[in-house]
C-alpha cells in the first residue's frame, strides 16, 4: 500500500471537505469516494457495485451510509457494505493524519 498526500493537514481536510458532503479524487487512476461523517474521514470506491453510477454524486444519511444516487443502495462507509446485500462490498481505502499531512492508502 502507498501512502498518498491529498491535503496539507487535518485542517485543511476538514475545512474542503464539510461532515456529510461527498468528494471525488482521482489518485494514481483511481477514482475515489471521500467523506466525512461524524468527524471521521472514509473513503470508498467511486463507482456503485450495483450499476457503476459516481457515489460522489450522492448523499451521507445520518447513519454513516453513502446514498447512490441512481437506485438509492445504501453502503456503510466504515465497511463498504451493501446495506440489504443486493450488491458487492466497496473497496474501502483507510486514511490518516499527522504532522506532515493528511493521507489516503491506495492499494
Ligand atoms: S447504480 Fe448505484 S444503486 Fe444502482
């Protein structure tokens, strides 16, 4: 796994990125969902396991799921799990602070 800068601190993280609102990145080709819930940081696949749509362009419910916005299947963030099994788990990608930034782990 490679660890990739994407902003100069946690701060910085927290002010582009508001809790609840969604953003694709593109790292190293991969096209990259990226919340905040609850003060935490996830990151999933963009591309819905069910028919391909951009998860970007959905919502976060106050459960801490990504909302497609096409058939409205609902993953958890924490684990990338279809919430009623009807399509395959997203890739989950962890992320990290510290002193010199803050980081995705692409694999
Ligand atoms: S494409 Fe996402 S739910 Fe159908």
């Amino acid at each position: 796994m490679q660890w990739v800068k994407i902003f100069s601190s946690e701060a910085e993280a927290r002010e582009r990125l508001k809790d609840r609102v969604l953003q694709l990145l593109v790292v190293h080709g991969k096209r990259i969902c990226l919340a905040q819930h609850q003060h935490t940081f996830f990151a999933v696949q963009d591309a819905c396991s069910h028919n391909s749509e951009s998860l970007s362009k959905g919502a976060v419910n106050f459960m801490g799921e990504v909302v497609c916005p096409w058939h409205n299947y609902r993953f958890d963030l924490r684990t990338g799990r279809e919430c009623s099994s009807r399509s395959a788990d997203l890739k989950t990608y962890p992320v990290k602070a510290d002193d010199s930034g803050f980081y995705i782990g692409i694999y």
